[in-house]
C-alpha cells in the first residue's frame, strides 16, 4: 500500500465560490488550468490506477485564504472547502482515506472553531497551515492558540509555503524574476518558519505536537551545520538585539528540535535531497507524498526504489508513517 499524504484537490462547490467572490488563482489560474485532475475526479482516479493500491491524503490547494478573503469570507470559504473534502472522504473512502482542513488565520478564534469542527464532526485528521499569515510569522503570539488546538485535539499539522512573486530577490527590483519565489522561496520559507516556531519554544510548550512539512522540511536537511554548530553563538552576529536568552529558555539542544518535525517525499522526483532528507529526520520521521497534481507520483516512487532501503523502512515511509500520524487503520 501506498498512501500518499500530501496531494490537492479542489471540491467543486469550493472552487466556484473561491472564483467568484475573490481575486481568484491570479498567476495560478494558468498553471490550475492544465491539470484537470485538480478538480476532474475521473482524470485523478485514472492517475492513481497507475500505481496499484495507492491512495491520497487530499487537502486545498493554492491559495491560501488569508491571502485573498478578508476573515468572514476566508472562513466560509474554509467551512465550504472542508465540508467537500470530507464529501469526498465519505464517497470514495478507498481513494481517499482522509483529508487535511483548510483554517483561515487572518480571524484566529474562528480558526480554532473551524479547527474543531472539521476534526470533531467531519473526521479531518490535520489541519493544513501556511508558513506566513499575510507576512506575519507563525511564532506571532496571536496564532498560538491554533497550535494549541491542534495539539489538544491530537491532530498533525501540514505546514505549506506561501511566497508570490510580489516578494522580490533583491531589494533594487519590484518583483521576484524567472518564479524564484517559487523555485528557492518556497524551501526558504518552510525553512525560516521551523526556525521561528522552535526558538519560539512552541516544542516546549506542546511536547506531543506533529508537523508535517512540505517538500522534506525545505532546507533544513541540507545545513544541519549551520543550523546546528552555527546557531550555538546565537546573537553574536546580531549587535542591535539581545539573542542570548533564547537557547538557554529551550529544554533542549535546538536542533533535536527540528528533528521533531516531519519531512514529506514531494521532490518533484529529485533524488539527491531524499539522502540528506532521510539521514536528517530518520525513517521514522518522513512520510510519501507527491504534491500531485503539481508534481509527478511515478518519479517520486521512482526515486525511493533507488535509495538502498531497508524493507521495514521502506513501509514506514510509504505507508506505516502515515496511518500512525493518522491513526488509521
């Protein structure tokens, strides 16, 4: 069995209401546009029979609400959205064995609600944030209470980048060029939105709490050594803030934190980050995924069939790590 627990997915009704009553996809709409199994259930079940007994953890896609519907209209939009997820769930439950609600953290105690709904009443089994609220940073006190919710209802958290091109490479130009803000922006942001979360302490504060993150935990796998050795002398290179309270307040060496996390296979089939993924988090801590439809399922089991696998860890990874998170069956 495969379960491949990062993939998106747009129900109808949802898809409608977010076209109509915000800006839309914008620089998406191109891109959503030549892939028909964003939405088109028989173009995505014929993908899936490709790979035999192969089933998808199904969350929203693009965009985040927060970034395109003021509080109201992003938390209909959020209830909309997981109210067909979980339709999906229930009519094809040997496609899709679980889905990952959407909460709109622009109205944070109407994401805690939301949060509860879709766990305690529609079966969601996570809850899927992005790695900046309209450029405030996760480690913002006012978003705490999300993570303490998902902590007491005892579901992982999917953490997905955000970062358009409006977010530009050098301060001298307006604008990201050839979709850096894709291609790097994205890994960084994952990156940098770990960082926050552990030096916040978040860890400390919610010892049981899971994080899935996108794209096998962005950068993180591949400095380990600037992460690690490198922020012993945190503050140091920083004259006009005062850092030094900040590794001593955590109940561990920092970087056992990021090894909390968890790290998704979604690669786009690269080969080479999957070495430093797994020698960073550990069999134990990585999870399938593909992002399809934006990214191909073949290559990225392509790519695990040529790591020298153990048989056991091959099934943690493809299957074991995500009915554990999930507590399926």
């Amino acid at each position: 069995m495969i379960i491949d627990i990062y993939t998106h997915l747009y129900p109808r009704a949802y898809f409608d209401a977010l076209t109509e009553s915000t800006a839309g996809l914008g620089s998406l709409a191109a891109r959503m546009k030549s892939l028909p199994s964003v939405m088109d259930l028989d173009a995505r079940f014929r993908q899936m029979d490709e790979f035999g007994d192969y089933r998808q953890v199904i969350s929203l896609p693009a965009p985040a609400l927060e970034e395109v519907a003021d509080p109201d209209l992003a938390a209909r939009l959020a209830r909309l959205g997981n109210d067909g997820l979980a339709e999906l769930v229930a009519r094809h439950p040997d496609r899709f064995p679980a889905f990952v609600a959407a909460v709109a953290l622009n109205d944070v105690p109407g994401a805690v609600a939301e949060a509860h709904r879709a766990v305690t009443e529609l079966g969601a089994k996570g809850l899927q944030i992005h790695t900046n609220v309209n450029g405030r940073p996760l480690d913002d006190p006012e978003f705490q209470p999300v993570f303490a919710e998902a902590a007491e209802l005892g579901v992982p958290i999917w953490l997905h980048p955000t970062r358009d091109a409006g977010m530009p490479d050098y301060k001298t130009e307006a604008k990201s060029r050839f979709e850096m803000w894709w291609c790097f922006g994205w890994p960084y942001e994952t990156s940098v939105a770990m960082a926050r979360l552990v030096f916040s302490g978040l860890f400390d504060r919610h010892p049981g709490l899971r994080i899935i993150t996108h794209h096998l935990g962005g950068m993180i796998p591949y400095f380990d050594g600037r992460i690690g050795h490198g922020m012993e002398v945190l503050g140091s290179r920083t004259p006009d803030e005062d850092y030094s309270a900040v590794l001593p307040s955590l109940k561990r060496p920092h970087l056992d934190y990021f090894r909390d996390f968890y790290g998704d296979t979604a690669l786009m089939g690269g080969t080479s980050g999957l070495h430093a993924g797994l020698k960073f988090f550990g069999a134990d801590h990585v999870v399938f995924a593909t992002d399809t439809p934006f990214a191909p399922i073949g290559p990225t089991i392509a790519a695990l069939d040529g790591l020298d696998l153990t048989p056991e860890d091959r099934r943690k990874i493809m299957s074991g790590n995500a009915l554990r998170l999930l507590g399926l069956h």
